[in-house]
C-alpha cells in the first residue's frame, strides 16, 4: 500500500515569491492535514481539509492557504514569503479523521533566501 | 490550551541498556495520544496510537503506555538502529478539532554499539 506522497522533496525561494506544495494521500483516505516543522518551534498545525473543506486551521498568518480535490490530494500555497517560513512542510492522511492514526509523508524541505 | 512536555530532551544510551520516555500533557478531553519515530530529514513514522489510561501496547522493543497525564515509551534492550527522535503528540476530545495533532519537542535518542 502506497504511503503519503510530496512533491516536490526540496525547494529553494527568495522573499517575497509564492510557492505550492503537493501532497497525495494514502489511497481511501480523506483527511489531509498539514504541519510546519522547525528546530525552535518543532511540529506546529497548519490546517486540515476533509472533503474539499477545510475542517480545522492552526495560528499561522492569512499567507498560508490551502485547498484540497475531490480525489482528497491537497495542495498548500505561502504567498510572499519570509525568511522565517524556512522549514520542513509535512503532510499528513488519515481515514476520517477523529480517533484515526494519522500518517506522515516524507516532507518538503521549504529554503527561503 | 492543550500541551505536550517530554523529557528527557535528549537521552544516550549503550546498547542494550533500557530506559524510557516520558510524555506529559494537558488537554481538552482525549481522543488519542499518538508516539512517533522520526529519521533525521524524514517523516515522523506511525509507532503507536493509546486511547484511555491504564492501556499499554507493543512493538518489538518498544512499549507505551498510557495514564490520565502522561505517557511513558519503554524500551527495552535497544539498538543502534533505535537511535532517533521521539514525538509524542494529543489529540484533543473536542469534535470541531477534526484529526489535529498538538506535537511535542521530541526526545533525540542516541544508542551506541
């Protein structure tokens, strides 16, 4: 069985540029939730999307947006961004959310100069 | 405000010397607390997910266990291969938090041969 996919892996931008992140889920699952991890902060809660909607949103500015497809891939937009958005951005699936593990992709490691 | 504490930061151990981890937290009702191992430049791997106090689970050389305010990951006789870092992350009891996770800084676990 396939596991959580991220395209791209490694992606090097300048302030002030936008970028988008893909994630495809593990096949059935419909929850797609995303983090941002760094060495000060650790792993901090972006959003997640069920269904083509976004169920829930963490404390992160209106520069982070997000969307998800009827096949349940998601994608994960940074407008202009920031030196401090630097960070690896993890993907994570589950089946429906609630008490269901949730699995992690492999991340896209996020450079800002 | 949920919160996850664990300690120690970072652990060396010989191998085959057991020891364990700790996970505190506090949190809105519980609907999992969830370990996992994360390789550096990876994504956090699925180890284990614990639902009320008093359960335990296993996994080769890795035991967790759960009470109502924290979590203990055992391990026991640990290898080189062991060495990584250890999140322990809550999902809250409140419906409209969907599958977010509340992560925290992690144990960097070192086994030397």
């Amino acid at each position: 069985k396939a596991g959580v996919t991220q395209t791209p892996r490694y992606l090097i931008k300048t302030r002030g540029q936008q970028v988008t992140l893909s994630c495809s889920p593990i096949s059935g699952h419909r929850s797609v939730s995303w983090y941002q991890q760094t060495p000060g902060q650790g792993l901090q809660f972006l959003f997640e999307y069920f269904s083509e909607t976004q169920r829930n949103k963490g404390n992160f500015p209106g520069r982070f947006s997000g969307r998800q497809f009827s096949n349940s891939r998601s994608e994960m937009n940074v407008s202009t961004l920031e030196l401090g958005d630097s960070a690896l951005y993890l993907c994570a699936s589950s089946k429906l959310g609630g008490r269901d593990e949730q699995f992690f992709g492999p991340g896209t490691r996020l450079t800002v100069l | 405000e949920d919160q996850v504490t664990q300690s120690p930061e970072a652990l060396r151990l010989q191998e085959g010397e057991s020891s364990s981890l700790n996970c505190s937290y506090t949190v809105s009702g519980l609907r999992g607390l969830f370990w996992y191992r994360q390789d550096p430049g990876k994504g956090p791997e699925f180890l284990f997910t614990l639902y009320s106090a008093g359960e335990e689970k296993e996994k080769e050389r890795l035991k967790a266990t759960l009470t109502k305010k924290e979590s203990f990951l055992h391990i026991t006789a640990p290898k080189p291969e062991d060495s990584a870092t250890y999140l322990c992350a809550v999902r809250p009891g409140i419906e409209t938090s969907g599958s977010r996770l509340t992560f925290g800084e992690g144990t960097q676990l070192t086994v030397n041969p």
